[in-house]
C-alpha cells in the first residue's frame, strides 16, 4: 500500500488530488488509489508492473523508470491471494490502481495481548535521504504516532544535524552523494555522545558484504522498502551496546 501511494505521489503535481477507498465487495477487500496526475501512456499500461519500466520523462521533472516498486506490490499482493490492476484514460488523465484481497474475518483476542504491545514513545527522528518522496513516507509512517521527524538530503548537511540536534534515532541512506551513509556513521561514532544515538542503515541491497560494511558504526541494517512494523519496533528501542540486527 505504501508503494503504491508512494508511485500516487511521485506522478501528482503540487496541488494534485489523491484519494484513497476502501470497501468490501462480494467476499474481497477493495483498495483503490486515484490521482490526478501525469497519467499513464497506453503503450506503457500493460507493462506498468514490470520492473524498471520507464515512463517518458518531461523537462521540468525527473520522475525517471518506476523501479521495482509496483513489480513488489504485485508479488505481495498475488501471494496472499489478490490481484492488482492499473487504469489509466492516457497523459495527463490520472491513474487509478486497485489492489483486491480475499476478506477474513478479523483475529480473536487472545488473553494478555494487550499487555505485549509496545509502548510508544515519542521520538526526535532524523532521516538522511536523498530522495523527497522516501523523506515523505517516513513522515506518513512515524509523524502519526506522535514522533518529531527531522530531514536532510545530503550526507555533510546530514552529519551536522546528528551533531547539532542529537536526534534518538538517525535512519541514513548508505548511498548519499557527497557524503554515503557508511561515513557518516564512521565520523559520528567518534564523538562521546554518539552512543546516545541509534543508527540505522537504509538500504537497497541485501548483500553480505553490504551488511558486513554496516558493522561499523550502525546499530541496525534496514532493506528497502521498509516494512512499517519493523520500523514502529525500532521507535521504542533504547541506545545501548547491542549487535547489528536485520
């Protein structure tokens, strides 16, 4: 759901209109995200949940190929039984995409549940990220449960705030330009009070190596896209000497 809002935002202008509904139909769940925006070519429609499908770039924007974002969402969705589907009357017209899922009945409580959840805790958050549209759905996934989201786009800008603000939980992007992820948690650690401080590597690659980099310096190693829960159980974690965790 995150991907496709996130695919909503990417191709709406300022000013664009997205709407998101939801309801039950003949034993399926309904979800369907509706914009405005730039469109979908009917050459391009039927290879939209491809990966790495490029769309016509225009001058003044730079939204570039649709990645493997919606190829994920089709995968997600066709494994727990349900289908996706992307409309679009052509550029300029909007696009619609609807995301069916066999509905059931909801999960009995069980007894002490609600003594197992986590406690929320309001947190100074900073998100080192280049790209605006992650920086936005960070913001969708935490601001809600009541945490202070900071932002920097660039790794130098990046590592200053970490200085100067001290946030509780820093999530950086390993591949930042100017300044990657890697050395800006390296630079870091080198300060006394970096050890109030909880890093958390992003990443695109799931690599050995990748994760064995991110050894020096972060507290945990994170692979895009971000699942939403493991990102809530990382909200309530305490700075303390502990391994790298995935």
């Amino acid at each position: 759901m995150i991907n496709v809002l996130a695919t909503a935002i990417k191709y709406t202008g300022d000013g664009g209109v997205i709407r998101v509904t939801l309801a039950a139909k003949a034993g399926e769940i309904v979800l369907a995200v509706t914009d405005n925006g730039l469109g979908i070519a009917p050459d391009l429609l039927p290879q939209i949940f491809e990966p790495f499908v490029q769309g016509e770039r225009t001058l003044d924007r730079s939204q570039g190929g649709l990645g493997v974002g919606l190829t994920l969402v089709r995968r997600l969705v066709e494994l727990h039984g349900g289908s996706v589907q992307a409309f679009s009357a052509g550029p300029g017209c909007g696009s619609t995409f609807t995301i069916r899922l066999p509905a059931v009945a909801p999960p009995s409580a069980k007894p002490g549940a609600s003594g197992a959840q986590l406690k929320i805790v309001p947190r100074r958050i900073l998100v080192i990220e280049d790209n605006r549209d992650a920086r936005k759905t960070f913001r969708m996934m935490l601001e809600p449960a009541g945490h202070h989201v900071l932002e920097a786009d660039e790794g130098r800008k990046g590592l200053e705030l970490l200085n100067t603000e001290l946030p509780d939980i820093a999530v950086i992007d390993v591949g930042l330009p100017g300044m990657d992820g890697y050395q800006i948690a390296s630079t870091f650690r080198k300060e006394p009070r970096s050890k109030e401080v909880i890093l958390v590597a992003l990443t695109g690659y799931g690599t050995p190596e990748a994760r064995e980099r991110s050894r020096a310096g972060f507290d945990h190693y994170l692979i895009k896209p971000i699942d939403p829960e493991v990102l809530r159980e990382l909200m309530v974690e305490e700075p303390a000497s502990r391994p790298l965790t995935s």
